[in-house]
C-alpha cells in the first residue's frame, strides 16, 4: 500500500519541483527583461536631456555673440534668467576661445581659467559637444558634470557655453520608477562614478565610485549587462540590468532586490508545498486508514478462512463495526457457529447412534444366543416363543432408529417433498388417529385427555402432521411418570390452529427451550434417569411444520411438566 503511494507521490513531487523551478525562472527572466527595458528608458531620457542642453548652449551662445552692446551686466542677468527657468542647471557660462571664463550667471566664476575643463582641448581640436565626468563643484562643492557646447562662426571658435549641472536635481528627467519597494535606477560616467542614483540622490561624493567587479564596467565598453545574484555592500542581492549610453559612453542601470522578484514565486512555492505536504499526509493517512480498516480485517478473515480449513471450528473474527466488513465478519461468524455445531452434533451423533443401536443389538445378540440355546437344549417351544416376541420388538426399535436417522439426513439435504401430498384436513382427525393406539396400549399407563370442541382443517400432509403430534406424545410418556395426565388441547385463534400437548414430565431447563429442536440435540439432566433417544424427534418436526408454514415451540408447566406446541394457518379457499 505505501509503495503504492509514493509510486504516485514521487512523480507528483518531481513535477511539482520543476513547475516551482520554472516559476522561479520565469520570474527572474522578466525581471531581467523589465530591468533592461527601464535602463534603456533612463538612456534614452538622459541622452535627451544632453541634447536639449547642447541645443539650450547654442541658443544661449548664439544670443551672446549677436549682442552688439556686450554690455557684462545685461548678459550676466540673461544667464541669470536662463538658469533660473531650468532646475537642473547650477551654473551658466560664456568663456572666450582661450578657455578664460568671460560671462556667467555666477560671478564666482568668471575670469576662471578653469583647470576642469579637461575636455577643452576637445573643442580646440573641433569637436562641437563635449561633456565632463562628475567632480566636485569648486564654487557649490556639491557634485556635478559640465556639459559644453563650442560656438563657432565660419568654423572659427567665437566662444565656448558650459553648463554645469545639479546632479541632486536630475529626478525629474526621468521616467516614473517601477511599481516596487527596492528597484531603482542611476548613471555611471565614464570614470565608474554614479552620476546619479535614484535609490540615494545624495549620495556622498567618496561613496560614489562603484566597485571594480561592477556590471556597469562592462556597459561602459558597450555591453548590455544582465546579472540576477550581484551581491551590494550589505551584503543583499540585486538583480541588476546595465546598458550602455552608446553616444555619451557612459551606461545607465537598473536594479531590484532578488527577494522581492522571487517573493511571489517564493510565496506560491510556500503553499503548493504546504499543499504537497498536506496531500502526502493525507495520503498516508488514508492508507494507514485502509490499512487498519480494511486490510487487516481483511487478513483476520484470512486466517480465520484457514484456521477452518485446519479444522478449527473456535476461530471468530469478533468484529465490532457496521459496515460490509462488519457484516461479513458477522456472517462469517456465523457460519463457523454453524459449523461448529454441525461439528459438534455430528460427534454427539456418532456417539448416540452407537450408544443407541448398541443397546438393541445386545439384546437382540443376547435373546438369540437364549432361543439357540433353548433349542438345542429341546426345551419347548411355547417358552421361546415371547423370546422371540421381544427379539422382534427389539428388531423394531432397531429400525424405527435406522429410519430416523434416514430421514434426519434425508431432512439436512433438503430432501424431503412434502407439497405432493398436501390437502385440506382437519386437525381433529390427526390428533385422533395418532392418540388412538396410545389409548389402546395399555402398557403406556398414561391419562390422555382431548379437549377439541370445534373442526380444525389447515392444508397439511397427514401423514406428516400425525409424525409430528406423534412424536409429541412418544416425548410426553417418555419423559414423564407413569399414571402422570397428559392433555392434548386443539383450539382456534384468529387464523391459526394451536395443537399443543402438555405432560407432567421432567420439563425443560429454560435456556434449552430453543435448543431441543436442533439436530440431535438432547437436554443433560445428570438427576433424571435418561430415557435414551437420538435427539432427532423435534428436529424433523420442526422441518415439518415450517414446510406447512407454521411454528413450533416449547414452554415449561407452570405446576410441573412441558407443553409443546404447533400453529399452523387454517385453510382459506
Ligand atoms: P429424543 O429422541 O432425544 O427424545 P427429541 O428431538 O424428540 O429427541 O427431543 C430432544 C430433547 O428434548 C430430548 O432429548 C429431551 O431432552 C427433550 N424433550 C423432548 N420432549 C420432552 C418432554 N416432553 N419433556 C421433557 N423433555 C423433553
């Protein structure tokens, strides 16, 4: 039973696991795939916003070299105003050809030779846009990067518009972040600093370099870079995403806890295991069940099935439940019962037939020995004569004896036909041609008293019901005392007619009330003298009377004495 169930748990298990494995996947796949379609976003929105500043620089430096008045003071209060209309800018300014700051919306600046500018040289070698990495603000000393922008006229370098930008307010170029507790975003330059990071826009400038096993490395050189278990400095894990921002070379990133990616599978797994488990305990519950409910029951009746094939008739199942089991252990029971006391009655009747046709044979054995004896002795023959009576009546005994025996086993193959002979009859008729030659055997010593006062007629064989009252009235005298009453009454209730016959005999112990009309059944009663018998009588009448659809039973006398009784229906037309 148990190989059973875990021939059916284990591939369930098995499939179970690698449905979970795949959830997993499935959920970091799309992390993976979200990730990098919110790092291009970021590449795309910053790469927008460099392009709008070059153009913003071209318009400003325009605007500069087409002021004829030159006048410091108004052109300070225009980059002023130009910074002013745009958060992301610090700082604002137009320096001459040589890289010597000349205008600015900050006046800390101006006529700076700025030593930032690494990428002055670039212009002077022709490029137009150009940008720095991040460093640190010498005039806000807060974090930021230029971005610069050569005017030219007729290829000939006019001027150079820098703007320096407040990285702290870069947030709102970007797309609103994904709907999460631990994903966020940034920009690294291409010196490996983050430019900016959404999870910590103030990050202190010290902090800001990223480690040398970064992704973003890689992205710096141009790869997109997908990695699901990068372990952070607290020592979590991120599922992190670089691209590169191709035009600009530096790489934008996105990243989210890996625990709250798998949280969901993770949760799901939790219960369809705690499903799993459950159905497992089930299982093995429902097979411990079968196992105590059905199996072992079953092999009790096994072995009670073989203990009867050895001949143990003792064996019981003793079961105590109401269901089909129940029910079979019950009739099981039941037929061992049976068995038993077929058994046992089979004993009881080999030993009472032999006790029983010994008796007769002795004396048949005894009076022949005593004829052959007075024969050869010439005695005469008027004295043999009664010897020879009594060997007859002995011989008679002997074969009524045989004949019950006969028809009792006749009786336990079912062998008897007695519908062939039945017909309406009166009872009366019965009982007074059975109790007749009881009247005339004077030898009997016995009172019969009738008491019939009306007709009787049930449908019945006559031969039959005479056996039956017959053997009523042999018992009668049989257990009773000589000059004893015996009364035989015939009345009618309802629709039946009740015969019974009532002596003054012995009577029966209650408890055994029932059990004399078993197959050779005998009541013991160690003080009586036993009269002999085989125990058969009240069995065959028994099988008599519920053939004509009647009942039989046996009550003691309340003065002394038995009473055995039949109902049988009266005849309807
Ligand atoms: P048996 O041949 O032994 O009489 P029966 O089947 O006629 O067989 O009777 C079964 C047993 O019932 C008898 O052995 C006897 O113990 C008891 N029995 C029958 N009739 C009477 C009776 N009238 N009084 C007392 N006991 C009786």
């Amino acid at each position: 039973m148990f190989i059973l169930i875990w021939v059916a748990i284990v591939p369930v298990v098995i499939l179970h696991s690698m449905v979970i494995a795949s959830q997993y996947k499935k959920a970091i796949d799309f992390e993976l795939k979200s990730g990098e379609d919110y790092a291009n976003a970021i590449s795309v929105a910053f790469t927008n916003f460099i392009d709008r500043m070059w153009y913003a620089e071209l318009s400003i430096g325009l605007s500069i070299l087409e002021n004829s008045s030159h006048d410091p003071a108004k052109i300070k209060e225009y980059l002023i105003n130009c910074a002013d209309s745009e958060p992301t800018i610090l700082g604002i300014t137009w320096a001459n050809p040589d890289g010597v700051a000349v205008y600015s919306n900050n006046s800390g600046v101006a006529g700076l030779d700025s030593p930032f500018w690494s990428f002055y040289e670039k212009i002077r070698n022709g490029e137009d846009k150009v940008m720095s990495n991040l460093f640190i603000s010498e005039v806000s000393q807060n974090p930021t990067f230029l971005v610069a922008r050569a005017i030219r006229e007729n290829g000939v370098l006019k001027g150079i518009v820098t703007v320096a930008i407040n990285v702290n307010e870069l947030r709102g170029i970007f797309p609103p972040n994904r709907v999460s507790e631990t994903s966020s975003f940034g920009l690294i330059d291409e010196n490996g600093m983050i430019v900016y990071s959404d999870s910590v826009p103030d990050l202190a400038y010290s902090k800001r370099q990223i480690k040398e096993d970064g992704p973003a490395w890689k992205s710096l050189k141009g790869e997109v870079v997908k990695i699901s278990d990068y372990k952070i400095n607290d020592g979590t894990k991120r599922l992190m995403v670089s691209v590169p921002l191709s035009k600009l070379k530096w790489a934008a990133y996105a990243s989210i806890d890996i625990d709250e990616v798998i949280k969901n599978p993770y949760n799901e797994a939790v219960s369809s295991v705690v499903i799993m488990i459950f159905i497992i305990l089930c299982s093995f519950l429902m097979a411990l069940y079968l196992i105590v409910h059905i199996l072992k029951p079953v092999r009790i009746l096994e072995k009670a099935a073989n203990a009867i094939s050895r001949r143990d008739y003792t064996v019981r199942t003793n079961f105590k439940r109401k269901d089909e089991l129940g029910q079979t252990g019950l009739a099981f029971d039941h037929m061992t019962e049976h068995i038993q006391e077929l058994e046992s009655g089979r004993q009881l009747f080999l030993q009472t037939a032999a006790h029983e046709l010994r008796n007769p044979m002795t004396s048949i054995k005894g009076i022949a020995s005593l004829i052959s004896r007075r024969i050869s002795e010439g005695k005469p023959i008027k004295d043999t004569a009664e010897l020879i009576t009594t060997l007859e009546n002995e011989v008679n005994r002997l074969s009524k004896l045989l004949n019950m025996i006969l028809e009792a086993f006749k009786l336990q193959r079912d062998n008897i036909e007695i519908k062939a002979n039945m017909s309406p009859l009166d009872i009366n008729d019965v009982v007074q041609t059975v109790i007749k030659p009881f009247i005339m055997d004077t030898s009997n010593n016995r009172n019969f008293i009738l008491n019939a006062s009306q007709p009787a007629i049930v449908f019945g064989d006559f031969d039959r019901l005479a056996d039956v009252i017959r053997n009523f009235i042999d018992n009668a005298i049989k257990y009773s005392k000589d000059f004893s009453e015996i009364i035989i009454n015939i009345v009618i209730e309802r629709d039946d007619a009740i015969i019974s016959v009532k002596d003054q005999g012995m009577g029966i112990p209650e408890d055994q009330l029932d059990k004399i009309f078993s197959s050779f059944y005998r009541v013991k009663n160690g003080s009586e003298k036993d009269p002999g018998g085989m125990g058969l009588g009240l069995y065959i009448c028994k099988d008599i009377i519920i053939r004509h659809g009647g009942s039989i039973w046996a009550e003691n006398n309340l003065d002394k004495g038995s009473i055995f009784y039949i109902k049988l229906p009266l005849y309807k037309e």
